[in-house]
C-alpha cells in the first residue's frame, strides 16, 4: 500500500497541472525543442549534409583553373651529344641540377560534364537537407507521442489510485459484516478479487510510465521534470476532405521532396554520363625553367601556350554500360516517388479511419460515464433500500471508475490519432514548431 502510495505522489508531481504554477510548466512545444538539439539523429543528419555542401563545393570548383608548381634541385651526371661535343676527354659531365615549373590549366569544354555533376551534387545536397527535416518531423511525432503517454498514465493512475481507495473502503466494510456474520464469506472473497484487479492495474499501469519515462529522455536528452501540459486538440488543422489532405501531402510532404531531390540527382548524373561521350578541350598555359653547367646544357626555358584535346573512346563498352545502369538508377527513382505517393495516401486512409474511430469511441465512453452515474445512484437507491448487497453497490461503483478509465485512455487516443494523422501528411512538424523547425535545418 505505502509503495503503492508513493508511485502515485510520484507520477501525480510529474503530470499534475493544476498543482503547478505556469514558470515551471514543460509544454510540449519545450520538450521537442529539448528533442531537436539534444537528440543524436538529427546530428548525424546535419552532419550528412554539411558534408554533401562539401560535394558540391568540389563539383563547383571543375569550373576553375587548375595550377601545378613543381620544382627539383641537386646533382647529375649526364652524357649526351652536348657534353660529348663540348668534353672531348671524357664526354660527360656532372652539374648541380635545378628545375622549375609551372602549369595552369583550364577546362574549356567537356560536354557540360561539370554543369552536371553540379547539377546532381545540388540534388544531392538538397536531399540531405530535406531528410534533416524528415528525421525532425519523425523525431516530432515520436516526443509528442511520449509527451501524451507520460500524461495519460499519469492521469490513469490517479483514477486507479481514487478507485483502489473507493474499492478498499467497500472490501473492508464487507468484511466487517462478514465478521459480524451478516454477509456471507464468498463476498469477502469477491470484495478482494475486485481489490487485486485494481492493483493488477495499477502495476501495469506502473510499468507503462516507465516504459514511457524512459523513451521520453531518450528522445528529449533530459528526465521528465514536471508540469505537463495536455497540448491543445489539434483537429483545427485537419482537412474535412479526405483528398483535400492526400492532395497537401502529395504536393509539401518531405518524402516526395526527397523522391523528388533523388530524382534530379539521378538525372543530372545520367547525363553527366553522357557527357563522357564528348571529347575534353582545355587550355593550358605552362612555363619551365632548368639550370645546370654548359658543359651537359646549360640553362634552358620552356614556355607554352596550348590548346589540348583528350578524346576517350571504351572499346569494352564501359561507357555504354555505365550510361544505361544510370538510366535504370533514373527510371528507378521515378518509380519510387510513385510508390512513396501511394504509401502516404494509404497512410493517410488509415490515419482518417483511426481518427474517425477514436472520435467515436470517445463519445461512446462519455455517454458511458452519464450511464453508469445513473446506475450508480440507482443501486445506492436499491442499497439504501436493502434490495441489493453491498458489493453489488462497490461492482458499480467499480464500473464507473472503468468507463472514467476508459475516456483518459479514449480522450488521449483522440490526441494521438489527430498527431498521427498530421504526421502522415507531412504537416505536424511545421505546426508544433512552425519556422522554428524551418530555421534550424537550413
């Protein structure tokens, strides 16, 4: 009972918002913030595009001049026709040796090849970006779904806690008649049943809030402190229509823009393959200067101004091969962005159908509650009047407190069903955390 008692104060502390003043109160909106710096995915996903920003930097840089300097110094010995010409005697020579170079080159055409590797590193860039923003909005919908859980249990257990009281009450009023020999021996039995199903239920219950406790610092980086916040109903933002929905999705959610992005990328590099089918034109302009004893050359300089063609031709048919695989790669994501647009409209059916059962079922536990009332304040009339016993009067009041149970659990499922239902579509994120989420992925 005391351990019991002390879970309850415990979880009552954390969940309890009436009891805490509004400075101390955790919203929602601070734990997915919380969430949003502190989690790990969204750290490996900035870090993937910060390094595809890299990417396209060095696909950029084919548009400009390379330069190479190099240089040598020490000793040779040489023969050749000059020191055999000017050494009669030995017809060689030994010199110290220096040498210089310089080369600057720069591309002049090569069949758009840069323009689209630039174009797919772009792509590819613009992908990384979006699945920070994809990880964002999973991570969103995975704390506001921790968020409600740790208020639901909180707020199930605080019934349950009122209910075991109720229900100890009654079990001990029993069997004081059942001492007294005014109440039969099997409804002391019955009275305990009822106790212990309670207290079954409140250990899974236990269980639950810590299952949950544990998955909220391990999305949010922090322990649960306190002062909730049951969020506002979100069904202000959700379509009437049902295609009007799909059609949102189809056109912003993160996953098209994705497929979208993927697609472009393979284009651009299906092309840039393509591209390999031109010859190279570059421009090349080069000095060299090399200083050692007239007897084996002397000084000399090299100065060039050119125009260079490279021209590769695959006689295996690797270009060929390479050009078709990116094709397939090309065809292949315009076919995922399909399949992705039917699984978000699936996603979306079913979200609809599981909000439109959790309304439903929500009305049915509240008229629930109004009826089992009225049958409570019926059997204290026929107990008043020695028409039933006295734990037939603690089974309905037993059920009342299970059809309250029942709307916590139904109410939060509306909540949740309305989160799940925008987080199919691709608009949760941007609601809860609005250009907050925006800025913090650019």
């Amino acid at each position: 009972m005391n351990g019991i008692n002390q879970f309850f104060l415990a979880v009552f502390a954390l969940c309890s918002v009436a009891l805490q003043s509004v400075a101390s109160a955790e919203t929602l909106q601070d734990s997915l913030i919380s969430a949003m710096k502190e989690h790990p995915s969204v750290e490996v996903a900035e870090a993937g595009y910060m390094s595809a920003l890299q990417d396209e930097r060095r696909a950029f840089s084919g548009y400009f001049p390379e330069v190479n300097v190099s240089g040598a110094f020490g000793r040779v010995y040489q023969d050749n026709a000059t020191s055999r010409g000017l050494d009669v005697v030995r017809g060689a020579g030994y010199s110290g040796y220096g040498e210089g170079n310089i080369t600057m080159r720069q591309h002049l055409f090569d069949g758009f090849k840069t323009t689209r590797k630039i174009d797919a590193a772009e792509a590819a860039a613009l992908k990384k970006n979006l699945d920070i923003l994809e990880v964002k909005n999973d991570l969103v919908f995975r704390v506001a779904r921790s968020y409600l859980d740790l208020l639901r249990v909180g707020e199930s257990i605080a019934l349950l806690q009122e209910q075991r009281d109720k229900i100890t009450e009654y079990e001990q009023k029993i069997l004081s008649l059942v001492k007294e020999g005014l109440s039969d021996e099997v409804e002391g039995q019955q009275a305990r049943d009822v106790r212990m199903i309670v207290d079954g239920v409140i250990a899974e219950y236990k269980g639950q809030f810590l299952s949950a406790k544990s998955k909220y610092t391990e999305l949010t980086g922090q322990a649960a402190k306190g002062g909730f916040v049951v969020p506002e109903s979100l069904a202000y933002y959700v379509s009437e229509n049902i295609e009007d929905e799909i059609t949102l999705a189809n056109d912003y959610h993160y996953s098209v823009l994705i497929a979208d992005a993927d697609i472009l990328a393979a284009e651009s590099q299906m092309l840039a393959a393509k591209s390999e089918y031109y010859p190279d034109m570059d421009g090349e302009v080069s000095f060299a200067k090399t200083d050692k004893r007239d007897l084996i050359g002397g000084e000399s300089k090299d100065v060039k101004a050119l125009v260079r063609m490279n021209w590769n031709f695959s006689m295996g048919g690797k270009k060929a091969a390479n050009t078709k695989g990116l094709t397939y790669k090309y065809e292949a994501a315009k076919a995922n962005k399909k399949d992705i647009l039917r699984k978000i409209s699936q996603s979306i059916e079913n979200s609809y159908a599981q909000y439109d059962t959790a309304k439903q079922k929500l009305a049915l536990s509240t008229e629930r509650i109004v009826l089992n009332r009225k049958l409570l304040d019926a059997y204290k009339s026929q107990y008043e009047g020695a028409r039933i016993s006295l734990l037939a009067l603690m089974r309905a009041e037993s059920q009342l407190f299970n059809a309250r149970l029942e709307e916590i659990e139904n109410r939060y499922g509306l909540l949740l069903s309305e989160f799940y239902l925008l987080s199919s579509s691709g608009r949760l994120g941007s609601i809860l955390l609005g250009e907050y989420l925006q800025e913090t992925h650019q």
